[in-house]
C-alpha cells in the first residue's frame, strides 16, 4: 500500500496532460518532498504534493485542489495520517452577466473573521462596483484535513458577509458566522472590519467582533500604518482578543485567558541595498506580561539580528543570521544560524541553544526546482538533533 501512494499523483499529472489537450486550462505545481529525522525510531517521511487549478475552454467552469499524499520509508501509517486534502473544490463562475460566482467543496477562507475549513458552498454575488454579498454554508472541515466530511447536524456552519469597496477611500465588511451541533449554536460572531486611505500615507485598519452566544467582546484591532517617505515606514497596532473555545472541545478543561497586545515597529531603508527593522511587543493578561523586542539589518539576500524576550512566558536573548547567495544564476546556497540563552522560570540558570540549517536550492528553467537542507540543533534537552530535507517542485 505504501508503495502505490508513491505513485498516485505522478498518476494525476499524466491525467492532467490529457485534458491540456482537450482544450482544458490546466496549471499546478507537483512536489515531492523527503524528510529524514529519528525520535524514538528512524523516520524517512515522503511528502507528495499536488495543486492545480483546471479551468474549462469557456473559462467558467473550473476544478482546485491541494492535495498530500505522505508516506513513511521505515514506518506503516494509517490511512488516516497519509491522505489529506486541504481544499478540493468546484467553481461555477460569470453567472447572471457576471454577477454570481459559486464554490461548492472543500475550501479554505477567511469571511471577515478566521473560519478555517469548510466542507460546503460559498457563494458571492456582485450587487454594483462598490458592493457585494457572500453567503456561505456546510459543515466545518475535520483538523486533520483528510478525505472524510463530518455529519452536517453536529457540525454545521452558516454565515455571510457584505461588502463595500471604495466608500471614503475606504474599504467596509459586516458580516456573522455561526457555529451549531444536533444541539444547539455553539459559537455566534459579528462584527465589522474597516480598511482606510482616507488619510494620505495613512492606513488605518479596524477590527471590531462581538461574541453574541457569551455576550463579550470577541476581538479588537486598532492598527496604524504610517509612510513617512519612501525610506521610512511606522506602525502602531492594539489587539484585544479573548480566545475562542468550542463547547465540545477538549481545551474546555482549561482556564481560557482573554490578553492585550500592543505593538508597534519600524522599518527604515538606510541605504539602496540596506534596511534597519525594529519592532516591539508588550503582552499583557491575568495581571501578568511580557515584552519582545526585535532589531534586524536587512536586504533582498538576507538579515542579521538580535531578540529580546523577558517577562510571564521566561527570559531570553538571541541573535540570528540567516543570508542567502547566488553561486550561480540558477544556484543559491543559505545559511541559518540562531544563538539562544533562555531560561522559563528567573530561578533558574540561563541554558543555551544553537539551531543552525543549510540549504542548496537549484532551478532548471522555470518549471523544475530542487532544494536541499540539512539542520541540526542543539540544547540543554537535545544534545543533538539533525534532520535532513529535500524538496523537487515542478510547475506547469
């Protein structure tokens, strides 16, 4: 069995090129990807990789999916943890003089508010330029991402959203969602968010959700983006969020925290080829907090810097190197280096940490990319660590 899943999206891409010559719009990209680790046993895991988008001669029509195949040299695996398919989906699109576009399948979005996987239809209608509807509805995709759908009475999920474009160099959604078992709604947001130019060099985001079944703030986003010239950009961001917990989910066990984050940052571009990154975070919950403060040199082949982390979640300092080079046109060679002092509790002693990783990426032309990484690691818990990864992506 194992043996079979080698070959069951090279399977699919034979397939894809028969419909090519049918008239069918067909692009993707299939990547197979080897990962060699030991934990308790020896492990060479193969990841076989497989989206595509196959579009109908009248542009109308069209089939997506993202799908995993994986596979274990050393190890048998259920069926359960080598099949997963993340999205897998049929689009009906242009209908009523364009106006009505319609997703029914597996899929992954985001209608205002996170949602994760949904295993039914999406629909948004073109009401003018300016506005628009989406209305969706199914049942909620299981974590694991594989190929079963869970029952609609326990897992249902409707909501929609409508939204304005342009309105005060601004853009609007309202929308609601909601979340039920055989037994009732469990989880009930609305909200809206506002995205805002009206202010030149300004963005201004806001994010407002209300938790209607506990009757709480559910989250706010308070953000600020300033260009002060094409060098210099700030931002300035305040978060409420109260984490969402099902009723039947197992975290229900524990004491959920709501927080508050504050977080602002800059980037500045000193020079042509060189920008300098600050950024600081302060997490406040429960009368407790933490800060984290990031300063980095950077450019299009890489970055240099330091990290500061002290307060509730334990104290630790950094510095990382990551950098990039091209040995040749289509060859380029990384190195990621990252020095740690860390400790969880101001009792005790600071213990250090080295994570370090390799890697050779290669392209053939366009279509045909190969990549190879080595990484190891070293700590107070593990002496040593390495892992050996390798990636071969074609796209067409």
């Amino acid at each position: 069995m194992r043996k079979r899943s080698l070959i069951v999206l090279p399977m699919l891409l034979i397939w894809a090129t028969g419909l090519q010559s049918q008239g069918i719009s067909f692009h993707g990209q299939l990547r197979n990807s080897i990962y060699a680790f030991e934990s308790d046993k020896a492990h060479t895991r193969i990841y076989q990789f497989l989206q595509f988008n196959a579009l109908s001669p009248c542009k109308k029509i069209g089939l997506n999916a993202n799908i995993r195949v994986l596979s274990d040299v050393n190890q048998n695996l259920d069926d359960d943890l080598r099949f997963r398919a993340f999205s897998l989906n049929l689009d009906v699109n242009d209908l009523f003089n364009n106006r009505l576009d319609l997703r029914l399948g597996r899929q992954f979005f985001h209608p205002g508010t996170p949602l994760g996987g949904l295993d039914g239809l999406n629909a948004h209608l073109t009401l003018s330029r300016n506005w628009s509807l989406q209305v969706y509805g199914g049942a909620e995709s299981t974590p694991s991402s594989n190929f079963e759908m869970h029952n609609l009475e326990d897992n249902m999920v409707l909501g929609g959203m409508v939204q304005a474009k342009k309105l005060a160099s601004s853009n609007w959604q309202l929308f609601f969602l909601q979340k039920s078992d055989d037994a009732a709604a469990y989880w009930q947001l609305a909200g809206a968010n506002v995205s805002s130019h009206l202010i030149p060099w300004v963005t201004v985001r806001l994010q407002s959700h209300y938790d209607l079944k506990n009757e709480r703030l559910h989250r706010m986003l308070f953000n600020v983006n300033r260009a002060w010239n094409k060098d210099l950009k700030t931002y300035l961001e305040y978060k409420q969020q109260h984490p969402q917990v099902y009723a039947n989910s197992y975290f229900t066990i524990f004491e959920v925290k709501p927080y508050q984050q504050l977080r602002a940052g800059a980037d500045w571009q000193i020079f042509t080829r060189l920008g300098l990154e600050a950024q600081y975070q302060h997490l406040m919950f429960d009368g407790e907090g933490a800060d984290r403060m990031l300063l980095s040199l950077h450019n299009d082949d890489g970055a240099i810097g330091m990290l500061y982390e002290t307060g509730y979640s334990g104290d630790q300092i950094s510095a990382f190197f990551n950098y990039g080079y091209a040995i040749l046109p289509e060859l380029v060679a990384s190195l990621y280096v990252d020095y740690a002092k860390y400790r969880t509790e101001t009792i005790y002693e600071y213990d250090d940490q080295l994570a370090n990783a390799v890697r050779l990426s290669y392209n053939l032309g366009r279509k045909l990319n190969l990549i190879a990484e080595y990484q190891w690691l070293s700590n107070d818990t593990k002496k040593q660590d390495s892992r050996f990864l390798n990636h071969i992506t074609f796209r067409w």
